[in-house]
C-alpha cells in the first residue's frame, strides 16, 4: 500500500506531527508516498510536459545536437537504450530523456576548471524551453528541500538540518518519454533499479507503468492521483540514516500508449558528506562526499561513455 500525504498538513502547520510521522512510516515501509498539497502551480507542471513533448518531437538531428554524450556533466538528451537501470541483467532501457543540472555561468571558476557536475547546461532551440524547466527545477527543487525539513522532525534532528545542504547541489531534472511498446518479448521501459539521491519527486501524466517492489514483496502498481507527486526514499538518503529509512526497487513497464514524466531527483551539494546522521546508531557505510557517491552510481547505468 503507498499511502497519499497531504503536505499542507505540514506547511500550514494543521497537523505537523501527525504528517511527521506519517511520512517516518511510510520512508520506513514502502520507501514510496504520493505527495498532494505541495504548492507547484498545475500550469507549471503542464508547462513542462507541453516543453517535454516539444523536444522530444523535434527530428532527431537536432536532439543529437544536445546529446548527454557531448558533455561529461549529464546534460543533455540521451537517446534511446542509452541507459541500463538494472545493472544486474544489462538490459537497456526502452526510454529517451532530457536532464538539467543546477544552472551554472559559462565562466564560473568551477566550470572553467572542470570541476565534475559543474557544467552548462545544454538546450535546445525551443521556445520558452530553458525558461520553463527552469522554473520548474526551482520550484521542485524548494519542495524537496521544504520536505526535507520534515524528514529531520522525523529524524529528531533540528527542522533546518538540511537547510545549508541544497544551496548549489547535484539536484537533476530529468524529462522521460517512453514510446509505445512493440511487442517484443523482454521489452523494458526503465529496468528494476532504486535511484540514487536524497528524494525524487515525479511527475507522471497518468499512463500506467510505474511499478514498485516492497521488500520482500511481489511487484504492485503505483497509483496516479492528478497533480500529486510519487516521493521515494533515494538510496543517499538510505545511507545518511544508516538504513533506517528505505529506498525500494521500482521499475516502467513499456507502456500500451506513449507515455511522459518528470522526475526532480533532489541531491545535496557536491561536498556534503553523508555520513550516518546523529542518533541513527554505529554507522553501516564509511563517509562520503555527496559527488563521489553519485558519481559510482552513475558509472554503472550508461551504456556509451558520457563525455565531451
């Protein structure tokens, strides 16, 4: 069961414990909630899946122009099978996406050094495009850290913990379309994985496909609501409390018709150590800068090399 919270509970300050705990159950449990009441205007969420079906419209000489492999920073368009989820078969994901990187100047010391995570964007030439994800990255990005001040109540830690973590973070925004399945026998939109980061927010616009994989249960079928979030654990978050919150296996089944989401895939900045959190025992995992964790995880999903 993946419950539905009601996050003006929190923000209006109605019923701050009982969401609290609410949400301590269910990071504990499933690793999974729908998240309804955050605040993010429907017409921006619409905003963002109208861009998303402008770019992956476009003929693919020019979402090759912006293709993810260009740059060592994983931003960009990458194509079809490009990415293997589940990195125990190798199978290739049947998906193309577009990711956007906390937006940095061209002459930032940091980008001019190369330093890993601290490039430019790519982008497409679409009208009202960079705006519209923008905006989109920001306002997602504030939700995650908003709840994040909910996840340190539930940790008996100080409501602003994490607040000085997400200033300039590894945070992605990533535009998922899935085709239409074809057929044929083993076809996979997004193989069995659990994502990597502190939170994700996703955004779906309805078509079944999402499936999650409790422990030691069978697979079930997440739920749309209209306009809601699905929120799961990310497995940094797993590690900063020393497994006491859990981050489930999830996986997109190749959809009957097309189908599009968004995922805000909320992580800390790139020099935070996550290390296990006051009071969550004698730690499992040895310290580790936030960059260094993402980085191993993303060496294991992509198929080509990413980089310029």
């Amino acid at each position: 069961m993946i419950p539905v919270l009601d996050f003006n509970r929190f923000s209006s300050g109605t019923d701050r414990d009982g969401f609290v705990a609410d949400l301590g159950a269910a990071a504990r449990g499933p690793g999974f909630f729908l998240l309804t009441g955050h605040g993010i205007d429907p017409a921006l969420q619409a905003g963002v899946l109208a861009q998303a079906d402008a770019f992956f419209g476009l003929p693919l000489a020019e979402k090759e122009k912006v293709s993810i492999l260009k740059t060592p920073h994983y931003r960009g368009w990458a194509h079809d099978g490009l990415e293997s989820l589940d990195e125990t078969s190798g199978q290739k994901d049947r998906k193309e996406s577009f990711n956007i990187g906390y937006d940095m100047d061209p002459v930032d010391p940091r980008v001019l050094a190369g330093e890993p995570f601290r490039g430019v964007n790519q982008w497409p030439e679409l009208p009202g495009f960079r705006d519209t994800m923008l905006a989109y990255y920001d306002a997602a990005l504030a939700l995650g850290v908003r709840l994040c001040r909910a996840i340190a109540l539930d940790l008996s830690l100080p409501e602003d913990h994490f607040d000085t973590m997400f200033h300039e973070p590894l945070a992605a925004l990533r535009v998922l379309h899935y085709p239409p399945a074809t057929g044929a026998a083993g076809e996979i939109g997004a193989g069995a994985h659990s994502d990597y980061g502190v939170v994700t927010l996703l955004l779906t616009d309805g078509e079944p496909g999402l499936q999650v994989q409790p422990r030691g249960g069978d697979w079930i079928d997440v739920p749309h609501v209209q306009g809601a979030y699905v929120v799961n654990i990310g497995d940094c978050l797993m590690r900063w409390t020393n497994d006491i919150y859990v981050s489930t296996p999830h996986r997109v089944l190749r959809p009957k018709r097309q189908r599009r989401s968004v995922a805000m895939f909320v992580e800390a900045n790139p020099d935070v150590i996550v290390a296990a959190l006051p009071g969550t025992g004698a730690p499992k995992y040895a310290p580790i800068r936030a960059a260094d964790y993402l980085q191993s995880r993303l060496d294991a999903t992509y198929t080509e090399t990413v980089g310029g």
